[in-house]
C-alpha cells in the first residue's frame, strides 16, 4: 500500500489545480454572508441554489484582500447602488487557491457591477410584476386621501436628519397650523431596516384610529443605503396598509418599489412635510373664496329682495286702498239694512212681549192664589202635629225624672249609706285594697279622707 500525508496530498491538489486552472475565471455566485475585518480584508461566503426549488447546490469561501478592496467597494456601490450583502447575485473574477492548511478558497481580483445592476433591475421589476399580479400595487394609492390631515404616524430614525427637518417644518409653518405628530422608531438603513420599518408599520395599524396618515421619512443617504425600499416585504406590507403613506427617503434620482406603492411619493421629508401643509393652505384658500362668493351671493340677494319688497309694497298698498273702498261702500249698504231690520225686529219682539206679559200676569195670580189655600192648609196641619209630639215628649220627660230621683245617690246616703272610692274609684272588692292606701269617704253631708291601716276579709 502506497500511502502520502496529508501535506503531500494538498500539495499535489494544489498543483493539479494550478495546472489545469491556471490565471482568473469570471464566475457567477450569491452572496450569502460578508465579513469585513479591522484590516480591511472582506471575507464572503459564496453559493449557487437550483432556480426550480432554491436549494443551495454549491458553496465556497472568496476573500478580497485590503488593497483591492479599497478601491473595489466604492466602485460597485457607486455604480449599483448597493452594498456587498447576502442576497445579491454577483459576477466576480477569481483566482482558484489551495492552501496546504487552509484548504480551497476563491480569491476576488474584481466584481462587474453592470452584472448586479441587470439583476436587481430584473429583480425590481420581478417584484412589481408580482405586486401587480396580486392586484395590491395600487391598493394604497386608491385610498381616500383626508381633506385635513393632523394627526401623523412618523416612521423614522429619532436622529435622522430627515425627520427633524420633516418636523422642523411642519411646526414653523407660517400660518401657525397645529398637527399632532408621534414617532415610531425604526432602523433606516441596513439589513434589518426593512424588517425594522414592517414592525413600525404593524404598531402603527395597533393603534387603531388615532392616525389620518403615516409618513415614512429619513435624510439623504447612498444608494446602498436606500436598498431596503426595494424589498418585496416592505413594498407589500406598504401597499397594503389601511392609511395612506406618504414616502420622503431622500434620494433624487431613482424611484424604488415603496415609492411606486406609497400614496404619495416625495423626494425629500421637507417635500412630504410641504405636501401635507398645502392640503390646509388650499383648504384655505377655497374657505375664503367660498365666503367671498357668500358674501357677494348674499348682497346680490340682498338688493333682488329690496327690491322685490319695494314693488310688492307698492302693489300692496294700491291693493289695499282699493279693498278698503271697495269694503267702505259694502259697509254702507250692510249698515243701512242693518237698521232696516233690528227696526223691524225690535217692533216684532216688543209686540211679542207684551203679549207675553199679559198671559204671565194672568198665569202668576192663578198659581199665587192656589199656592196660598194650600200653604194654609199645611200650615193648620203642621200645628196639630206639633202639639201632638210635644205631649207625648212631656210625658217622656215626666217619666225620665221619676226614674232619675229613684236612682239618685242622695237617697241612699239619706238611708245611712256612704260611698268609699280608691284614686278615684269606687271600691267594691276589700281583696283589690291595700294597706296604707288612701280612700274617700262620701256621706250625705260632707267626705271623709282616711288611711287603711288593717283589711280584713
């Protein structure tokens, strides 16, 4: 068995390598990690995925060394707009290396930008094409937009230049319109932004009404700095928001996906802040303009309507000077056949009561003189009955007193009797005294108060 080291065995890798892959090859990869190192060396993680199901097919290291990537890295974000990070696709020219210890790895002389740029074009585009599909990409912009909006939703960083000037502006407006504004904290910039601005979004919508609209604002910045307003995520989650979002990110050139999404897209946050200030100056604007045509309405009214008075008082006055005329002379006549007929009425009634008088004097003295027969006889009547009830109230009376003097307490103190009373009782029972009790006496002349000093039964 012919068995070599594992030195020997690099070695010879290495040399095979060097042999039948000699000099740089251009080579298409996704990045899927960058580290970058206090020396200034960037270190990344390379892979292909398979297009029908995205599963990593092949990996391997690249470094770009600090003197190349100086001048590398400014050039591809100048050009593409972006930053080295995970997720873009990339044409690189390489150096295959094997290192007895470290092993295979990719060393990176340059990156075509003009490469990146194609595919996140088309990525761009892939993304819009989606959101149209779904029907979403205008949902925002088809939101009814407040005639007045007050009340803002600001995502942003607190120490974001933008946001101050967003802020700044809209309080020094000069007509001294009040807002109510409330920052949601967000990363701009970075891996983590757009993740970061969904969750702003997603506790804007838990808030529930308070808001009118929601701004998302920051200062100026690179194109790389700006890639995550090109996320598929972001886009949708703005699209698809239930107020509208107005977009102020700072750049003047390119137009990104949240941009197309929003409902209304400005270049600047003071742009978005101007936007907002001139809904209440235009409100303004029409408030005057519809009091000036009031007021002119309300004169041109006012003179129609004096007018209108004027000719109806006259025509009113002619109307009624001749109903008054008209009424004089129907008055006159109504007058004298009036008097016409109260004489005639008054002759009839007055012949009419005296007759009248007559058969009531006849007619009184008849009932007066029967009335007065009948009055005499009740009279003779009522005496008799008199007498008769009172002798039989007499005789009553007699009887009364007979049995009165019998009964009289008098007799029976005249017969040797007394009458004993206890606190004003009668005493009938000795069981119901006392000893030492007081008790009266009554005899026939006079009363007798004394003490019980014994009882005996």
């Amino acid at each position: 068995m012919n068995a070599i080291g594992l030195y020997r065995l690099n070695e010879l890798v290495k040399q095979l390598l060097h042999e039948n892959l000699p000099g740089a090859r251009w080579v298409i990869a996704e990045i899927a990690d960058v580290k970058e190192n206090r020396s200034g060396h960037c270190y990344i993680e390379l892979v292909e995925k398979r297009e029908e199901d995205n599963v990593i097919i092949a990996s391997s290291r690249a470094v770009i060394w600090a003197f190349v990537y100086r001048s590398l890295k400014p050039a591809f974000e100048a050009v593409t707009g972006q930053a080295l990070q995970p997720g873009l696709k990339v044409l690189l020219e390489v150096e295959i290396t094997f290192h007895e210890l470290y092993g295979y790895s990719l060393n990176v002389r340059d990156i075509d930008p003009s490469f990146t740029i194609g595919n996140l074009e088309r990525t761009r585009r892939e993304i819009i094409d989606r959101l149209t599909h779904d029907g979403v990409i205008d949902m925002n912009r088809s939101l009814p937009f407040p005639a007045l909006p007050k009340s803002i939703a600001i995502i942003s960083s607190p120490t974001a230049a933008g946001y101050e000037d967003f802020v700044n502006q809209l309080r020094a407006n000069a007509r001294g319109y009040a807002f109510h504004t409330c920052l949601f904290h967000a990363v701009m910039q970075g891996e983590k932004s757009a993740e970061s601005i969904i969750d702003a979004l997603e506790r804007v919508h838990a808030a529930g009404d308070l808001f009118d609209v929601v701004v998302i604002v920051r200062g100026g910045g690179s194109r790389a700095d700006l890639s995550c307003f090109n996320s598929h995520e972001l886009a949708l989650n703005v699209a698809c928001f239930p107020l509208p979002v107005l977009a102020g990110i700072g750049h003047e050139r390119d137009e990104s996906i949240v941009d197309r999404v929003a409902h209304v897209s400005l270049k600047t946050p003071t742009a978005v802040a101007d936007f907002l200030l001139k809904a209440f100056r235009d409100a303004d604007e029409l408030l005057e303009e519809g009091r000036a045509r009031f007021i002119t309405a309300v004169k041109r009214l006012s003179r129609e309507e004096n007018q209108r008075q004027v000719a109806r008082a006259s025509a009113v006055g002619r109307l009624t000077r001749a109903l008054l005329e008209r009424q004089d002379v129907r008055l006159a006549r109504a007058s004298r056949e009036i008097d016409h007929r109260s004489t005639l009425l008054l002759q009839r009634r007055t012949d009419t009561l005296a007759r009248f008088g007559d058969l009531l004097e006849g007619h009184l003295a008849a009932r007066f003189h029967r009335h007065a027969a009948r009055l005499g006889e009740l009279c003779r009547e009522c005496r008799v009955h008199v007498e008769r009830l009172l002798a039989a109230r007499r005789h009553a009376l007699e009887l009364a007193g007979t049995k009165a003097a019998g009964a009289d307490p008098r007799r029976v103190l005249e017969r040797g009797y007394s009458i004993t009373r206890v606190n004003g009782k009668v005493a009938r029972d000795a069981s119901a005294l006392e000893r030492g009790d007081i008790v009266e006496t009554e005899l026939l002349h006079g009363r007798v108060v004394s003490e019980i000093k014994e009882i005996k039964k």
